[in-house]
C-alpha cells in the first residue's frame, strides 16, 4: 500500500461540509465515491487536515488516502481530476512515507475570510464573499487583532459545540489585505477551534462597526464564555488556504 498526499481546492457553496454525513453531498463523500471507482468498490478511506462547514471553501485542503494500484503521481492527479465533480479540483498528488497523516502533521493552518465592502450587491461575490456594506473602520480592526496573537485561551470565540477540552491556541499573524472593494482578513495560527475563525470575525466587525472597542477584546479572552464575542461571520466568506506541515 502506498500512501498519497493530495492538495486539494474546492467550492464549498455546493457541500454540506467536509466531512461524511447521511444523505448530504460533502467533499469527503465526493473523494470516496469516485476512489471507490477506481478500485473497483473497495473502500478507500480519506482523511482531511480538517473539516469544514456547509459553504466555506478551500483553496489548499490537504487529504491523504493509501492505495495498492501502482499509479505515478502525474496520472493520479489526470485521474483524480477527470472523474470528480466540477466543484473541486485536485492541485498536487505526492506519495509520502506511511507515517504521514493528513490532521495530526499539520503545524499551522492559514484561514483567509473575504468581506465584500460595497453598498451594492454583486451577485459574482454572493457564495464568496460577505457583504458588509455597513461601513468599518478598519484600523480600530487592526488594533483589536493584536490582542489576539499569541498564545491564548479561546474558548469565548468557539462554538459551544466544540468538544475539544483544550481551547488554548496560538495566532501568529493577522493581516488585513485591501483590494478595492474587498477586504481579506488572514488569519495563521497552529490550529483552530470550531468556528473560531468565523468568530474571531463577527468580533472584529463588531469592533470595526462600533459596538465593541478594541481593548474589550483581552476582557472578552479573559471570560471564557462564547455569549461575550460577536456574532459567528457566515460561511460563504471563509477559505481554508494551506496547511503547513
């Protein structure tokens, strides 16, 4: 058996998430159906760097999955390609040591969140981009973004559904990335807890709109409780855009 390393990208718009789920069309479902196929309805199992929610995308999701067929990795990738759906697209194919895992390997993960600033509605930006047309004042943004590198306690800016214990993180870079109308916010950390990304968001626009203040933030860090945090940011805005191993 051989073991694959795939980077894989894809429009989350059409999926009921990353992860397997009854009767709902996810990538993972996707990737193992068509794996299926080619090995002739084998089970072939895919593991994902992490999951991600109904509508948010990825530009640089990582999989791994092991199989017998003595493939090279330019034709998996010619494989892989011609037989999934539109909505994603397989990067790189790379065969990797058995010890490789595609989740406990990673070191860092970059999120990016896309926030389109125009009164109008563009229609091209709807399942891509968050409108927020509300005006912001963004160097407030800025400010507020500092208190939260570092190494941090967040359990204030997850869901309360997450079931991880351990809610201690490590932000290492925020960046805020001008292009006209819209603005990325980018976000690189060792990992990230459900929905904090989008959290982390909905508290910096509550910040850049006026209802919280910057230094409110290391307070919020310090309660612990989800209540004290800005609204969870809607998914169409949000990338998973490389892991880092």
């Amino acid at each position: 058996m051989q073991r694959y390393k795939c980077v894989i990208s894809y429009d989350g718009s059409g999926f009921s998430g990353y992860q397997v789920q009854p009767n709902k069309r996810t990538v993972q479902s996707e990737l193992e159906a068509m794996l299926a196929k080619m090995h002739k309805g084998a089970s072939i199992k895919v593991v994902g760097s992490g999951r991600t929610d109904a509508g948010v995308h990825a530009k640089g999701q990582v999989i791994h999955f092991d199989s017998p067929l003595a493939i090279s990795e330019q034709k998996w990738e010619i494989a892989l390609n011609s037989m999934l759906p539109e909505d994603i697209s397989v990067l790189s194919v790379l065969k990797v040591d058995a010890s490789f895992h595609a989740r406990f390997a990673a070191v860092r993960k970059e999120y990016r969140y896309i926030l389109h600033l125009s009164p109008k509605r563009d229609p091209f930006q709807r399942k891509f981009a968050y409108q927020y047309p509300y005006g912001l004042n963004v160097d407030s943004m800025r400010e507020a973004s500092k208190f939260f590198l570092g190494t941090h306690d967040f359990t204030s800016f997850c869901s309360a559904k997450t079931e991880v214990e351990d809610k201690i993180r490590i932000i290492e870079a925020i960046d805020f990335i001008n292009g006209g109308d819209l603005l990325t916010l980018r976000f690189v950390g060792n990992g990230f807890l459900y929905n904090m990304v989008r959290i982390l968001v909905g508290t910096l626009l509550a910040v850049g709109s006026g209802d919280l203040l910057p230094e409110d933030i290391p307070v919020i860090l310090e309660k612990k409780d989800r209540r004290f945090a800005g609204k969870t940011a809607p998914a169409q805005g949000l990338y998973l855009w490389e892991v880092f191993y």
